[in-house]
C-alpha cells in the first residue's frame, strides 16, 4: 500500500505521521525513512526544518529560514549542504533496509521540478517491489503531478485538514495494520 499523506502547507501533516508512529512501533512494524519537522522560535516562528531518521533516532537541521541579505534553495530556506547529503544518505539507506515501511517527508518541489534533494527515490518508489508500503507526505498543490509521475495502483490519498489532523494518526495505523499479511 502507497499513502499519500497530503494537505496545505502546515496543515500538519508531519504532526500527524509523527504522532501514527508509536502506535506503529506497538504493532511491531518495522519503520524506515524520516519524518521532517519544523523548528520554531519562542515565539512560533519558523527558523527551520529538523531531519529525524526513524531506523536511528539520529537528527540534523536539514535547513533555516535564509536571512534577508542571502539567497535562499528553496523557498524561504537556506539548506546546509552537509546535512543535506546526510538526509539523502538516510534516504538511500532507508530504501535498501528490510523495512515494513518507509516514511517520506516529503516529496516537494525541490524534486519533482528540479530533480534534486530526495529525486533519485522516485524511480523505486514507483515500483512496488522494491518499495511495497510507504508513507510519503506531499503538499495537495503537487499530489496529483506525484500520483501520475509514479503511477502506482495501490495509492491511497489521506487528506490532513486543520479540522480532520487530530484523528489523521489513528486512521494511518488503522490503514498500516490493514495492509498487513
């Protein structure tokens, strides 16, 4: 089964795969991949993106909001070149590892318009032989383009909304268990 965890940008959905993994772990599924959340100053302001492995627990800041006088990769956010290469070697890892399910957060611009960051996944992840459960999360701008461009039989859209995010982590281990041999 290929989930596509989609929704706004921060409508949660990195929140709501965060807190589906306990319950994940309980049941005994084997985890791979990373979940990416943001950091956040005192006073809620975003200052940049976390990179968390779930095999390892080990983390990085994958990137920063760029200051004013410098330019950013993408978007508002400045990457730092060292713990980008380690994301993608997580990345790679992760998707040669006996896990039960990989966890992508997330497929965005960055490699479906410039073929860069975490692109070289596309490819095995299209295959569902080589990648036969995943969770990978994509804003609803670019589902559709990410569906079509993989081309999966078994994908199945779970929508996060400011309304539905409180009970998108039980419905993920409900989906999880239900794929289950």
């Amino acid at each position: 089964m290929f989930i596509l965890l989609t929704g706004a940008p921060q409508a949660g959905k990195t929140t709501a795969c965060w807190k589906a993994l306990p319950g994940l772990r309980t049941a005994g599924v084997k985890i791979g991949g990373f979940v990416s959340p943001v950091l956040v100053d005192v006073a809620g302001a975003k200052t940049g993106i976390e990179m968390w492995d779930l095999r390892t627990g080990g983390h990085r800041t994958l990137a920063r909001v760029g200051r004013p006088d410098e330019p950013s990769t993408v978007g508002v956010y400045r990457f730092d070149d060292g713990a980008a290469m380690w994301a993608r070697d997580v990345l790679a890892a992760a998707l040669l590892a006996d896990n039960d399910w990989l966890v992508i957060d997330e497929i965005g611009p960055l490699e479906l318009h410039q073929g860069d960051g975490f692109a070289f996944a596309l490819e095995p992840l299209a295959d569902p032989l080589r990648v036969p459960n995943a969770i990978v999360m994509v804003r609803s701008s670019l589902v559709d383009e990410l569906a079509e461009r993989l081309g999966r039989s078994d994908m199945v859209q779970v929508c996060v909304t400011p309304e539905n995010r409180a009970e998108i982590p039980a419905q993920l281990v409900r989906l999880v268990r239900a794929a289950r041999p």
